[in-house]
C-alpha cells in the first residue's frame, strides 16, 4: 500500500487538538483552550481504525501471527507500566486509591480499562481524576478493542458481496456510534 501522506497531517492535527486542549486543563494559565479538543482522540482512532483496515486488504492476515504482534507490542509494555505505577502507588498511595488503581491496572492488562474507568467514580472528566495514575490507560484498550474486533470484523466481512457488506459496516458504524454516546444520549433526556 502506498503511503498516505495527508493522513499524516490530520493526524498531526488531531494530535494537536489534544494538546491545546490539555493545556487548559493541566493547571496551567494558557491562552490556548480548546473546548471539546478531546475529539482530537476520537480522529485519531478514526485514523487507526482506517489504517488497520487498509493493511488487511493488502495481504492475508494469519489471527496467531497478528495476536503473537500485538500483544508484544502493546501488552507487554502495558504490563510493565502497571506493575510499575502500582510499585509507586504502593509507596504514596493509602489502601482505598491503591485498590482503585489496583482494578485499573487489572482492567488495562487484560483490555477493558475503558470500560472499567466509565462504569467506576474515576472517569476521565470526574473530580477525583488525579488519584488514579493509571487513567490513560483507556487509550489502550481502545486501542486493543480496536485491534481485535476489526480483525474478527475483516474475518466475517471479507466473505460477503458488496452490497452486504456495505450495508453490514454501515449498520455497525451506526450502532458504533449510539453505543458510543448513549451515556450522554441518557444523560440529556433524563
């Protein structure tokens, strides 16, 4: 596949979506804030997802090889930042923020710290965000999630004719996307 250069640039740009708008969350006094510059994140993921996508169609992907590759290169350094931010909290932290980050460490090692940190008190915009020092480790997950579910998606697709299969992916991008907001579709009808 040949190089997509201008994907490079939006996803520099949403690179710096996310940076201009945590500048004007981490306490510092920045002229730059970016109201709603989390969706920076939202296309990058887009981008990954596409990509992913695009290097299935180059070749045929075996599942023990692409598993074997992402768990070197995504759980092993995961479990290693775990262990050693648990290491840490175990010196600083008292028992209740240790047992919180306990269950986030858990959560990111084995590919659901997105789902853990949404359903717990420590999401990512709630107050006490600074006690859990392992709160980005929802990217990861996605990521993984990401990973995973479009290869099981390739494997079911690629054996449909076209126009199933442009009405399937149209049906799970939809349902992607209410499943995705459906907390805040909840929140603003109640």
């Amino acid at each position: 596949m040949k190089r997509l250069v201008h994907l490079d640039g939006l996803r520099g740009w949403a690179i710096a979506l996310v940076l201009i708008f945590h500048l004007g969350t981490v306490g510092m006094a920045s002229p730059l804030t970016l109201p709603g510059g989390y969706l920076g994140v939202e296309m990058f993921l887009v981008l990954s997802g596409y990509l992913l996508a695009m290097g299935f169609t180059r070749k045929e992907v075996k599942l023990k090889d692409f598993v074997c590759k992402k768990i070197l290169r995504i759980l092993f350094p995961v479990s290693v930042a775990a262990l050693l931010a648990l290491f840490m909290c175990l010196l600083s932290m008292d028992s209740e923020d240790l047992h919180k980050s306990a269950r986030t460490a858990t959560a990111a090692v084995c590919g659901y710290a997105n789902i853990q940190l949404a359903e717990s008190s420590s999401g990512y915009f709630s107050e006490n965000v600074s006690f859990n020092p392992l709160l980005h480790m929802w990217y990861v997950a996605i990521t993984l999630q990401l990973y995973i579910w479009g290869y099981v998606l390739y494997c079911i697709v690629k054996r449909m004719s076209k126009p199933l299969m442009i009405g399937t992916l149209s049906l799970i991008g939809v349902l992607s996307i209410v499943w995705c907001y459906c907390s805040e579709i909840r929140t603003s009808v109640t």
